[in-house]
C-alpha cells in the first residue's frame, strides 16, 4: 500500500532526519519577504538559518520576480502598521481622561481626584508612545539602499533558477492550468479567482492565477535537469489548502503537504522525500537539527506573521475560517480580539482611496472613517459565505451588527456601514446579470431592516481587496483596491 500511495503516508523519523540533512531548500516569496515583516532580532535569527543552509538552498525564478515586485509594499505595510500604533495609543489616552471627565466619578467617591488618577497613567502611556518611536526609527525605508536585500542577495547568489527564455516557455507552464484548477490540482488552483490579472517582465505576460504553477513547474524543472536530487523540502507562508492536505473530521487539521503534490513530484522528478514547512515551524525545527538554539520570541514574531498572512496574503479562498463568526458579543469599549483579528490592512487601504481618512476603531466597528464632507462612519468587516436568493439575514448576524450600531450610538457617531468578504468560490456566483440583481436586492433588504449607511461586496484575491457590489450605488467605485505589495 505505501508503495502505491505514498502521498498519503507520513515521512518517518529516519526520513525526517535525512530530509534535514541533505534535502534540496526552497523557499516561496513570502517566505522571504518574512523577513522585511520581521523585527531586526528575529530577522537576524531567520536569516542565521538560511545561511546555515546557504549551500542546499534554491529558489525558482518566478519566487525571484514576486520577491523584487512586492519589496516595497510589504516595507510600506510595516510602516503603516507602526504609524497607526502610534495614533492608536495617542488616541487611547485621550479618550480616556475625556471619558473620566464625562462620568464624574467624584460625585460617587469622595476620596477619589479622577483627573490626578488618570494622570498618573500619562507615565507609562508615554514609555508606550516612545518605545513605538523607538520601533519607528528600526523601520527599513523605501529607498536604494536596502540592508535586508542586500543580504538576502548574498545568500541567494547563484541559488536562483534560470530566467524563462520565452513566452512560449512560460505559457508551456500553464497551458494546463485551468483544466487542472477546475479538477482542484495543487498547487494554485485556489488563485483562479484572479482571473485575468497579470503583470509583464523583461517583456513577457505572467498570468497572476498561475504563479504557483509557474514556480512548482520551474521547481520540477530544475529537479529533472539536476538529476540526483532525492529529497526536497519547500518553505512557504502560504497555508491555503492547495498547497497542504487539510482535513476537517475531528476538527479542523493540517496534515502535511497535498497528496498530489507527493505524488507528482516523485513521479515527475523522482524525488523520494517531498515535505513542507511554514516559515516559523521551518526556524523551530532547524534547532533541533543545528544544535543551536532560536530565540522563542523569534519563533513566535515569525508565528504570528505566518498566521496573519493566512488572512491577509491568502484571503478570498473559500476554506479560510479567519473571518468566521465568534459566539462572544461586541461589547463597548474596544474591539474584541476576533474583531481586531479580522481587520484587515487590504481593506483600509481601500476605504481610505474610495470613502475618506481611515482609521482602525478602538471600539466596536473594525474602521472609522472621516469623509471629505465631515461624516464619520463605522465599518464592519463580516465574512458571508454565501448570499440567499430570499434576502434572510442570520439572526445571529442582525444582533451582532445591533451590538456594534449601539456602540457607535454611544459615542455618538451615528452611521455604521457594512463590509461582506465574500469567499473566491461563492465569487463565481455573484457574476450573472440575473444573480447580481437578486443580490443587490438582498442588500436593500438589509440596509433597510437593519438602518446600515452603506453595504460594500467584495473579496480578498491577488493581495488585494476587491469591491464587487455596493448599496446603495454610489457611482465610479474601482473594482479593486492596491495591493500592499504593489
């Protein structure tokens, strides 16, 4: 049985150890661009592990061009990361002493000096603004000089797959990729959301749907050309399931990667030991094979990373659970964890190109925004994983909106609109005349049932948040927002 279905096995104790000893490294982009995501310790100790393994390491060239592209907007991301830290923090103070001054908590204790206790928060609160300052001086710049590349150069000198030739070379690689997308055959079958997108280099069209098809066949490629490579070992932050086997009996599990892609590498390349790692379990496990230890605080930075990028970078695709519904309510005060996990810096970006200045809501809804005609508006992100042809609304779903819209009453901003993710397969659906207008009549329905100022359909594909439908109309809104790594 093993023989005959190996992608479905385990590796074994014994394989593991040889994988880690002789195995070909290859790292996706993501896994590199970590690294500018990373702060100056924890990048230090990743880039000790690649260059532990410097001699064994080799990326495909499609890795390459996504590395070089998209640099500058995952710099740009950090940055706008630690500027809204700061205006957060600043504003949590503020609001703070104004919500003391309001509640006059002297008329209830008599030994109690509000203002002067609140004072003796200004300390730690500054400690706070100015340990972000000190993050903020750390930031790589967009500019020439890039210490990271520079570095990530070094290692990767000589280690990079051979530029395609032609475009018939690269449109060899994919002119099997949409049949193999609809039979759901990794990897990337779960881009096909991107359609027609694409970007050109040195003068040849790279369809955006088909980049890891592109780098697995380039992966391939170079396995068969090399010959003699046995063991392989892929680094990725991607954990969409048309990169690993993902099963949801007993709870939802990662099992390793895709059987196909065992299979398929074995058959195509002859390579016996096929195995991935995400980038923070592939800096934890190198450890224990060095015999040096990694700092845990690396680990986890790096941990954290991976599992917000499973939100942000992979979003749209239809089994990712980030966006789900908890059971706890929204209570006053500040976001919930699960709302600030879900906030997404795609969707900002958007909001802040198409409805005016935006920032991340210290209390219910995930964005405030400030329109250019004075409105101040709530937005709430909400994953739907499908829309019904009746218009109903889940109950539960009308009472946490309610909870958010009396927060946002509270404070006294009066409107709340709505942000519905959509997944990339129910994305299909939204296509036909007939369908879109049954969908926008759904969204009148809620809108109206509910009392929401806008309602915004879209999705998460290609690193970018696009808008799909809105109600009601507000004309010449662009189908899509930037990518954090334009």
């Amino acid at each position: 049985m093993r023989n005959s279905f190996s992608g479905f096995y385990p590796l074994t104790e014994g394989d593991f150890d040889k994988l880690w000893e002789e195995a070909l490294i290859v790292l996706d982009a993501n896994a590199i661009l970590d690294l500018y995501r990373l702060p100056p310790m924890a990048r230090d100790d990743f880039f000790s592990v690649l260059e532990h393994y410097r001699q064994r390491l080799w990326i495909p060239y499609q890795v390459g061009i996504e590395v070089q592209r998209n640099r500058f907007s995952v710099i740009a991301d950090r940055q706008k990361n630690t500027d809204s830290a700061m205006k957060q923090a600043s504003a949590a103070f503020e609001n703070l002493k104004e919500t003391v001054q309001r509640l006059k908590l002297d008329r209830y204790r008599t030994d109690l000096n509000p203002l002067e206790t609140v004072a003796k928060l200004e300390g730690p609160f500054e400690e706070l603004l100015q340990a972000i300052r000190e993050a903020k001086k750390d930031e790589l710049q967009i500019s020439s000089n890039d210490p990271v590349r520079d570095r990530i150069d070094k290692i990767f000198e000589n280690r990079i797959g051979a530029e395609p030739v032609s475009q018939d070379e690269i449109d060899t690689f994919c002119k099997d990729g949409d049949k193999r997308y609809e039979d759901a055959i990794p990897p990337g079958f779960q881009d096909s959301v991107k359609k027609d997108q694409f970007f050109i280099h040195n003068g040849i069209r790279y369809l955006s749907k088909f980049g890891d098809l592109i780098l697995w066949r380039q992966l391939l490629k170079h396995l068969k050309e090399q010959g003699g490579i046995t063991s392989v070992m892929l680094i990725t932050s991607d954990k969409k399931s048309d990169w690993w086997w993902k099963v949801t009996e007993g709870g939802n599990r990662t099992i390793g990667p895709h059987p196909e892609l065992k299979s398929e590498i074995k058959r195509e390349a002859k390579v016996d030991l096929f195995w991935m790692y995400t980038a923070d379990d592939f800096l934890e496990r190198s450890a224990e094979y060095r015999n040096e230890k990694v700092a845990e605080t690396s680990v986890q930075e790096l941990r954290d990373i991976v599992n917000r990028d499973d939100g942000v970078v992979s979003g749209g695709t239809y089994d990712l659970d980030i966006y789900a519904e908890p059971e706890e309510p929204v209570l006053s005060g500040r976001a919930p964890d699960w709302a600030l996990a879900r906030t997404n810096p795609l969707i900002g970006m958007w909001l802040q190109i198409n409805r005016g200045d935006v920032t991340n809501s210290l209390y219910g809804p995930d964005f405030a925004v400030s329109t250019p005609d004075g409105m101040d508006i709530g937005y709430m992100v909400m994953r739907i994983p499908h829309f019904t042809r009746d218009g109903h609304i889940p109950q539960s779903m009308v009472e946490r909106i309610l909870t958010v819209k009396r927060s946002i009453n509270m404070r006294q901003q009066a409107h709340l609109a709505l942000i519905l993710l959509i997944d990339g397969k129910p994305l299909n659906l939204v296509e036909g005349s007939k369908r879109r207008s049954q969908i926008k009549s759904a969204l009148k329905t809620w809108a109206s049932a509910i009392g929401l100022h806008e309602i915004i359909v879209g999705t998460i594909t290609d690193h970018r948040f696009h808008f799909v439908m809105e109600y009601p109309e507000v004309g010449d809104t662009p189908t899509s927002g930037p990518s954090i790594f334009d």
